[in-house]
C-alpha cells in the first residue's frame, strides 16, 4: 500500500485488530523506506503482534468494566439502608455491607470465619442458622419476618436469603437482605388499637345510648308514682331516692 503521507516511507504492510468476535477494533502495520514487498514472515510476525495487541486491549476493556461494575456493586453495599451479608455453607460469614457494620457494631474484616454464634444469643443464632440451611438445601429463596437484638430491644426486619451457585450450579453460599421494619410494625401495632378502641367506642356508645333510653322510662314512671303517692311521705321520700339513683345512672352512662 503506498503511504506516501508518511514521510520517508513508500511501503507498508497493515493487518486489522480483532477481538474474540472477530470485530475490528483498529489496525497494526509496519513501514518500509524504499518499497519493496512484504515477505510472508514480516505478514506472520505482524499477524501476530496483533493478535497479542488485541488481546491486550481486550483485556483492559475487560478490566476496566469489571472494575466499573465492582464500583457500582461497592456503592450499592456502602449505601444501602438494608443489611447485606453472604456466609458459606458452614455459616461462616465471608462479606458484610456497610450497614451491617453500623448496626452490630463489627466491621466486615472482624466477621470473617465468624458465625451467628458468635454475634448473636443462642436463640437468635439458632433460628438464623436453621433458615439458612433451608435455603441451601430447597436451592430457593426465602422470604420471611425474623428479630434480632439491638441495644434498644429487638428489632423486626423483612429478610430476604437466597442460595448462591458455583459455575457447576452447586449452592455454595447463602445471601441475606434483610430491612429494618421495625417502626413500621409499630405504627401498624398503633393503627389496629385505634380502630380496636374505635370499635369499643361505637359498642359502648350504643349500648350506654340504649340503657339511657330505659332509664328515661324509670323516671318517666318513677315521677307518675310520686305523684300517685300523694300524702304517703315515706313512699315519696323513697321514690325521691329512686329517682336520684336513676339519675345518677344516665350521668353515669353519658360519661
């Protein structure tokens, strides 16, 4: 090919880059001063420096996606408001997020090789281990309400723990995400006894309503034998008395 846009050159040899899939990516060449042919081994030593050359800026390709994709996945387990954690399937934890660390106090460095045991009261340890045994042996994900203790009581959390596979589809590990939900617990704890009082409000109401009703007609009835009583004192003295408790019956009631 001639180049002679390159000074000093009148020759030149040029084979394309491809990478894996057989895309050009660029391509490789080597110059001649004076033209002259390309024997076959300057074509197969070119060859190959390009194929070593492809593979190189494939690999950085790769290197640089896999390191954005580690920065993403690092990003998602620094901020997330959820606890994150994978153990083996010994329970041995091998990583913890950033919340994780907050929550219980122990960063991911310290709870390596560690267990539930090792965190948590035997009771909690001991539901936390059996779930996950669940999960490895079903290969399914459990969705499921669990405790666990914090310096201000036990809180709820949604826990979500799915098995995670080997390149031979073995489980090999058991993930957890798990979400604080304790305060929305509370506030739905709260709501069922408002309505629950809501509902003893609307009963007794009702029924104080009917009593009041049956009171009036005590005293409606209680004044008719006053005045039937006439000149019987002791019989009037002992209706008044009636009357009052009647009376203080309906405040009762209206209370």
């Amino acid at each position: 090919q001639d180049i002679s846009w390159k000074p000093g050159m009148e020759s030149a040899l040029l084979v394309p880059l491809l990478s894996r899939n057989n895309i050009v990516g660029g391509l490789s060449g080597m110059g001649k001063q004076g033209g002259g042919s390309f024997t076959s081994e300057d074509q197969a030593l070119l060859e190959m420096f390009a194929a070593h050359i492809s593979i190189a800026i494939e690999n950085a390709m790769i290197f640089n996606e896999l390191k954005k994709q580690q920065f993403q996945l690092q990003s998602i387990l620094s901020y997330t408001p959820a606890v994150i954690y994978i153990k083996d399937l010994s329970g041995k934890y091998l990583l913890i997020n950033h919340r994780y660390e907050e929550l219980f106090n122990i960063t991911n460095h310290a709870i390596q090789g560690k267990t539930d045991y090792d965190i948590f009261p035997a009771e909690f340890a001991e539901k936390f281990n059996k779930v996950d045994k669940d999960v490895s042996l079903t290969k399914k994900p459990i969705e499921l309400e669990e405790t666990a203790p914090h310096p201000d009581g036990a809180h709820t959390y949604l826990t979500v723990k799915f098995p995670l596979f080997d390149i031979d589809n073995n489980v090999n590990a058991v993930c957890g995400i798990s979400t604080d939900i304790t305060e929305i617990r509370k506030t739905e704890d709260a709501l069922r006894r408002a309505q629950k009082m809501e509902s003893i409000g609307q009963l007794t109401g009702g029924i104080a309503h009917d009593f009041n009703n049956q009171l009036g007609v005590v005293i409606g009835y209680l004044d008719v034998m006053k005045h039937t009583a006439g000149s019987q004192p002791a019989v009037a003295k002992m209706i008044d008395t009636a009357t009052r408790a009647t009376l203080r019956c309906t405040d009762l009631t209206r209370q």
